[in-house]
C-alpha cells in the first residue's frame, strides 16, 4: 500500500527526527514538484543486512543468524539467505 504524503506531513516528520528549519527548507527546494517513492522493501533489505552483519561480527554463525532472520521479518531463510549474499562490489560501504 503505497500513501502519499503533501509538504506538510514531510515537514512534520523531518522536525520530528531532529532536521533544522534551514535543512527542511533546502530539502523542499531541491525536490519541490518532484513526486517520491520510498521503497519498503530496499529498506527492509538494508535493515535485514545491517542486522545480519551485527550478528556475524558478534560470533554467530551464518545458519543461526539467518535462521532468527527469517523469525524476525516472516520471510523463508532461503530468501534471508539471498537478501544477505554478498555480492562482489555490492555491499562496500564499510
């Protein structure tokens, strides 16, 4: 389900996690008449990653980290395992 959003709920979102007036501001310049799509599941599989990559640096092995992956966001371990494959050039933000 995707919700559209005016200027103002966006407004009241990015002072509620903290963006100063003059940033809101310059953030409603550059993208005044733009229309914007966040996809869910890009997120999702960001988060998913995140997580994963806490747990593998925290000592837990591949198969238990994807096994409580797939219990934590209700997806089968075989699509937790292709969502947290790296991939070479990928994942290089670290």
């Amino acid at each position: 389900m995707m919700i559209e959003a005016n200027e103002f709920y966006v407004i009241s979102e990015l002072k509620e996690i903290g963006l100063k007036e003059n940033q809101i501001k310059e953030f409603l310049k550059r993208f005044a008449g733009w229309r914007i799509y966040f996809r869910k599941k890009q997120n999702e599989y960001e988060e998913i990653r995140a997580i994963y990559r806490q747990m593998i640096k925290a000592g837990i092995s591949r198969s238990d980290a994807i096994e409580e992956l797939s219990m934590i966001f209700n997806k089968s371990k075989s699509r937790i395992r292709i969502i947290t494959k790296e991939q070479k050039g990928l994942f290089d933000e670290d």
